[in-house]
C-alpha cells in the first residue's frame, strides 16, 4: 500500500506513549479472542495488516458488535462473547476527535462505517511501527484500543484471562442500540 506523505508527516510528530491495562473485545462464541482480522474495518483497509479490535469498557466492545451484527441479514442468534484481555504495548499513538479532523476525518462522518481516511490513517501508523492506536469508539462514550500484532511482539504481553456470554441483541435493545 502507498501512503500518503503528508498524512505520514503528521502522524510522524504525534507522541508515542505506552499502554499497559485491560482491554475487552467481543467476537462469536468460540473464536479465539487473539486472532486478528484482516478483512477491513474502521481502522485498515480490506487485505491490510491483521488488526485486533477492543475496547477500554466492556459496553464499548458490545455496542461494536451490536452495531455490526444488527445490520446483517438474518442478524446472528448466538451470543456474543465478551473477552477481558491484558495487554502491554509499547508504541501505542492516541488519538482525539481534534486530531481525526485535522487528518481529515469529519466530525459528522466519523460514525459511519468503512471510511476510506481512517483505514488510510490506520495503515499508516501500522506502517510508521505502532503497535496499537487509540481512538475514540464511534459506537460508545470511551475509547478503543486497535492493535496491530504484525508490527509488534505481543507473546506474554497480550493475554485473554476471562470470558463473558451475553445475549447481544437482548442487551443492544436494552441500550436502544438495536430496534
């Protein structure tokens, strides 16, 4: 994939911090909650670098996944499992509303799925060597946690400890997140 270099710039000049804490992700029941995706989402286009998904609240992971899955025909019927994992990272580049408009994203356009300008900010700090992102949750009033294994070294520092069945679609129609 070819940057952009001026995207590549700004994100160069933002800080890097650690992050050591616990983190939860929400995946179909059985799927090993380490496994990363490489089918694209929010933060890295379809076929780019293998990605995990999660979140700092449990709610945060489950408002994901119910946005997710109550658009698919017919919507999935099995719970949803929520994971708690801890993680250590390095190189991790956090990121606020102000900086995604500064890099491009719009304010009104962030909630929407797929945009092509934060796959294209994600690949690049994949690229620049971060092993996570933070950013706000489009989905819940917290932050998430993207990390991306392929650029880091996360044997013993990623760990999943507990899991959680929930009924997702009962607890999305509780939160008005799913009619």
């Amino acid at each position: 994939m070819i940057h952009d270099s001026e995207l590549l710039d700004k994100l160069a000049d933002l800080p890097r911090e650690a992050f050591a804490g616990r983190v939860y992700r929400a995946t179909r029941k059985r799927l090993d909650p380490l496994l990363t995706s490489r089918s694209g989402g929010r933060w890295m286009p379809p076929g780019g670098a293998g990605v995990l998904y999660t979140s700092f609240e449990r709610e945060g992971a489950l408002a994901e996944i119910c946005f997710h899955w109550s658009q698919w025909t017919p919507r999935p019927s099995k719970p949803a499992t929520i994971h708690t994992l801890n993680v250590v990272a390095d190189r991790t580049l956090k990121l606020v509303r102000a900086n995604l408009e500064e890099l491009g994203v719009a304010a009104g356009d962030y909630e929407a799925v797929n945009l092509p300008r934060t796959q294209q900010i994600g690949a690049a700090v994949e690229f620049l060597g971060c092993d996570g992102l933070i950013v706000p949750s489009a989905r819940w009033a917290c932050d998430n946690l993207i990390l991306f294994p392929d650029s880091a070294d996360f044997r013993g520092t990623l760990v999943a400890e507990l899991e959680e069945d929930v009924d997702w679609l009962k607890w999305g129609k509780e939160k008005k997140l799913v009619d």
